[in-house]
C-alpha cells in the first residue's frame, strides 16, 4: 500500500503483484476513497470545502491493471512499470451550513508509465517510483469569468475540470484535475509483504 496517497490525497490503494517470469510481473491496484476531504483537494481556497467520493462500489473507486519489468530479478533493484487505471470519483462542494454548491463526477482513464526500484529485506519489501500518466478520458468543464450559477459550467478551452466554490458572495472555479491535466507527474512509495 502506499501511505503517502492515502494521507494526502485519501485514496487508499492496495497493490497487488504476480511474478510471471523472473523478469515479469503483473499487478492491480484497487483504490479505495478514504477520506472526503484531503488535504490537497482544499488548497485552492474559497469559502467552500470541496469534497470526494466514490463513483464506484461503495468506497471502490475502481482498478488499474499494469505489465511491469524487471532488468534484474522480479521483485529486486529497478522495474519499469506500465499500466492503465480506471477510478470513477465524484467532487461537490458544501457551503459553511452544509448545502451542496455544486457537484462534478469523472472517470479517470489513465495510461502510465513509472520508472521504480524495490529493496527485500527478507519478506518485507519498500519500492518507489516516479512517471507520468496521460487522461484519456480528456474532459473539461469551465466556467466563464462572470459566471453567475453552476449552470454556466460548460465544456470549453480552459484544460481543466473546475468545480464552483463561492467566494466573498460570488462564484468561482477551482479546478479539481492536476495543473499538468492531462498529463500527471505520477509519484509512488509502497510498503508490502513478499510471499514467494
């Protein structure tokens, strides 16, 4: 699992890993919505706290499937890793008194690619990496400058998916996708169990 998601960002991710060959592994990763209201979905500002759900069942959000190699052995020193993910999340913003302000779902479709490294000690194993990954579902969802209800949110050239927040009395957009959308800088630390 990886515990810097799950403080951060509230999704909490389960990696699983099969060693095909010594030099090939296969992994899926269901993510979990743990948390409604992580840090980093509430540094845009705004008089609104913007919260996240589950699109999918119950707190499953979803899975990514990956194909990973390994230049050593599985499982030791240096992996590429390549995978698509599939999370289905909802956003919506609350005012102060706790009415809902406006409400967002996405699919996230992402094709990535990971350079990491894993050490063994014994069964217990501590890897990380670092990539980048590339929406495939490329949605976007702006609101004009003089926006006056959420019902001005509107496809447009904006590159992001922004949600409403009000803000001193009027409407603003905080956008909700990285502001690298629609590619992400993909950051990974993962503490596991070996069984071989």
């Amino acid at each position: 699992m990886d515990p810097f998601n799950w403080i951060l960002q509230g999704q909490l991710g389960f990696e699983l890993e099969v060693g095909l060959l010594k030099w090939l592994s296969v992994e899926t990763v269901p993510m979990f919505v743990v948390d409604r209201s992580p840090p980093w979905l509430n540094l845009g500002g705004g008089d609104s706290r913007v919260y996240q759900g589950s699109g999918g069942l119950g707190a499953l959000a979803g899975a990514s499937l990956g194909v990973n190699f390994w230049p050593q052995r599985v499982f030791r020193g240096y992996v590429i890793r390549t995978g698509l993910t599939n999370y289905s999340l909802e956003y919506e913003t609350k005012s102060a008194n706790g009415s809902r302000v406006d409400f967002v779902p996405h699919v996230q479709r992402q094709l990535y690619v990971m350079l990491g490294s894993v050490s063994r000690w014994g069964a217990f194993t501590f890897g990380g990496g670092i990539g980048l990954g590339y929406e495939l579902n490329k949605e976007t969802r702006c609101f004009p400058s003089d926006a006056r209800s959420v019902a001005d949110a509107k496809p447009g050239n904006c590159d992001e998916i922004q949600i409403a927040t009000p803000v001193n009395g009027q409407l603003a957009a905080i956008g909700i996708t990285p502001f690298t959308y629609p590619w992400e800088i993909l950051g990974r630390i993962s503490l596991g169990v070996t069984i071989d």
